[in-house]
C-alpha cells in the first residue's frame, strides 16, 4: 500500500511541476512581452515625470478640455514608438528636460491652455516617450504586444492622473490663492526645475 502511495505522489508532483512549467512559459512567450510594455515606462523617470505632469495640467483644466487626451496620448504613444524603431537609438534628454520646463512653467502660472494646445503638448509628449521606449527594445522583442502593453498604461496613467487632480482641486472654481491651486502650482515648479537640471546635464555631458 505504501509503495502505491508513494508512487501516487511523485506523480501528482511531477504532474504540477510540469504544468507549472508550462504556465510559466506560455506567459513568457506570449505575454511577457505586453507585461514589458506596461512596466517598462513606469521605471524611467523620464516617463514618470513627463506623464505625470500632463496629466495634471489636464486634470487643473477641466474634464472638458482634459477627455481629448484619453486618445490622443496613447495614440501618441503609438506613433513615437514606430518613430523610434525607425530612427533607432536617439537621445531624447533634450526634449524630456524642454517639455518638463513648458510643463512646469504652464502648472506654476496656472495658465489656461487652450484645448488645441493641450493635445498638441499631450501628443508631443507622448510621441517622445513612445520613441525612446521604443529604442531601448530587444530585437526579439513582439512590437506589437508591447505596444499593446505601453498603450494601456499610457491611457490608464493619464485617465488616473487626471481625475486623481481634478478630485484634489474639487472644483473648477477654486480660488486661485486656495491651498490646493498653491500645491499644484508648487509642484508645476519642482517639475520646471527638475527639466532645467536635466537640460543642464544633457547640455554638459
């Protein structure tokens, strides 16, 4: 009887060993590349800072002109990352650090950007981070799961960003001397020096 429930449970766990394997590998091979495109912007600063900080420009806006950017920044999002497996390897410092200081200067001064404006700055943005991700991918790499993946954080962080602000500022109507306009407008200079540092560095190295 022993030997017989022995033999049961070396093969109950080869049996989970072998489907645990092959889970594993199916994620690998067929999504692992998505999961890539969903965490890999969310680990450079450049991303982090540039995303955030369109998102809360939008957010300080209003839904109105703040909704256009639901598709316009993931479409942006695509169209840089084809941009940059064209181009290949291309600095993008510059631009990071240049639209980290429009955007910053445009939060401090809680300065009312028209809509054409703010998705053109949105798409702008989204296009350079869109070309250095896609820059910095493997050449075994699925594009298109990956851009699947960057897409949907791109339109998840913006939508979030958006109304976590406009939840903040409660209303379009706060006074422009209320301590959240002043937090927000406080932040939109932390986000203008960080791109004057980055452009300081870019510009000496």
């Amino acid at each position: 009887m022993k030997p017989n429930l022995l033999r049961a449970a070396i093969a109950a766990l080869m049996l989970l060993a072998g489907g645990n394997a092959a889970e594993a590998h199916i994620v690998a091979a067929r999504l692992g590349d998505f999961y890539m495109g969903v965490v890999h912007p969310l680990t450079d600063l450049g991303d982090v800072v540039l995303w955030t900080a369109t998102g809360v420009l939008a957010g300080t806006l209003g839904g109105a002109k703040g909704r256009w950017l639901i598709p316009v920044f993931p479409l942006g999002l695509l169209a840089g990352l084809l941009l940059g497996q064209m181009l290949g390897a291309v600095s993008t410092q510059l631009a990071d650090a240049a639209m980290m200081l429009a955007l910053g200067m445009l939060l401090a001064a809680a300065a009312q950007v028209p809509t054409v404006l703010l998705c053109a700055m949105a798409f702008v943005v989204a296009m350079i981070r869109g070309a250095a991700n896609g820059a910095d991918l493997a050449p075994e790499t699925d594009r298109v799961l990956f851009a699947a993946g960057l897409a949907c954080v791109g339109y998840a962080a913006i939508t979030l960003t958006m109304a976590l602000t406009a939840a903040f500022r409660r209303t379009t109507a706060d006074s422009p001397t209320s301590w959240r306009a002043i937090a927000v407008r406080a932040l939109g200079g932390w986000i203008a020096a960080i791109g004057l540092m980055m452009g300081s560095l870019a510009l000496a190295s």
